[in-house]
C-alpha cells in the first residue's frame, strides 16, 4: 500500500528512521550509479553522530551518500538526509529548502566535477520505492500521532489525509 502522504511521510521520522533512512540512502545510491557511470560512483556510508553534542539519548547512525570521481579516487559531492537528530537548532535552515508535507518531493541536481553535466535525483520516486518495498505501511502506527512534533497547520493537514 502507497504512503498516505504525497512528499515526506512524518511518521517514518520516529522509531523506524534508522531503517528508513539506511534504506533511503541505498534506493539514492542505485538511482544515481547509471547516470554516473563510468566517470564516478555513488556509495553509501555510515556515520554515528555524537549523542553528547546533540543532546540525545545514545549515539545516532547518519547515513550519506558520496559520490567520487574514479580517477581521483576523490568526492565529489556529498548527499546528507536531514534526520530528526541533525535537524535541531536553525543551522540546518541553511543549507536545505522547505518542503511542505503536502508536496511531492523534488528533482534535484547532483553536482559532478566542472565540465560536466549535473545529474538529477528523483527523491519522492526514491522515497516511494523504498516505502513500498520495505512495506512500511505494515509498520507505521497511523491511529497515533507521529513522534516528531508537527506545526499546527501541518498536524491539521495531516489529520485530516489519514
């Protein structure tokens, strides 16, 4: 069964993100590999944010995507998912473009090495398959509110799909 929501699903940002995310990073990975081939490489790679810098409970795993030139043996550009752990505080509002619950996720351009043409990257078509395939609509609780705390004209949105 199809998420509920058109774009970003809230409650895939609670206990399953990890999953999800780990997930969501590999579907981002194969989507870009063809279009990088045979010049560069798309990897997955996993990090644990410190629990004590960001006020958490225990250390939480990050997950990205590198691109690298082959050549060089070099990055490129780093792919990083907003987590519900590197989203506290305004820095985050720096480097990212809001994005309603209500909207698709976009296209976006992945940036490759001057002299050659961006690649682009479908997000919802990578959200959607992995939520589909992993079957998150059997996991997710959606007669509960999400655990990530939604603005009020979010959360009414959102009541009023499910």
């Amino acid at each position: 069964m199809p998420s509920l929501f058109p774009g970003m699903n809230p409650y895939l940002e609670g206990e399953e993100w990890t999953s999800f995310s780990a997930e969501f990073c590999g579907e981002i990975a194969r989507q870009l590999r063809p279009k990088l081939h045979p010049l560069y490489v798309a990897l997955v790679v996993r990090r644990t944010i410190n629990a004590t810098s960001l006020s958490l409970p225990e250390p939480a795993p990050q997950f990205s995507i590198e691109i690298q030139d082959v050549k060089q043996r070099k990055l490129v550009t780093l792919i990083e998912i907003l987590s519900p752990a590197n989203k506290r505080g305004e820095g985050y509002q720096e480097y990212i473009w809001a994005i309603t619950l209500d909207l698709p996720l976009p296209v976006v351009p992945v940036p490759l090495l001057p002299g050659d043409v961006d690649v682009t990257l479908d997000l919802q078509l990578a959200l959607t398959n992995v939520y589909d395939s992993v079957g998150y609509d059997l996991l997710l609780d959606y007669t509960k509110p999400p655990e990530i705390t939604l603005e009020e004209e979010a959360a009414t949105w959102a009541t009023s799909i499910l």
